[in-house]
C-alpha cells in the first residue's frame, strides 16, 4: 500500500518538475500532500 501510494506520489511529483508552471503546480502538490 505504502509502496504504490509512492509511485503514484513520484509520478506526479515528475509532472510537476516538468510543467512550465511549475510554482502553480507544486503549491497544488503540497497542498494535496502536505
């Protein structure tokens, strides 16, 4: 459970490294994982 609740956070942690807006998507990142 840990293990695929991780990838799924590693994917898309990578979507959010390769958007151009990337300050907009990392705010909405953590704000869904912090």
């Amino acid at each position: 459970m840990v293990i695929e609740v991780t990838d799924i956070a590693k994917k898309e942690l990578d979507e959010v490294l390769k958007s151009k807006d990337t300050e907009k998507r990392l705010k909405i990142y953590v704000a869904g994982h912090g």
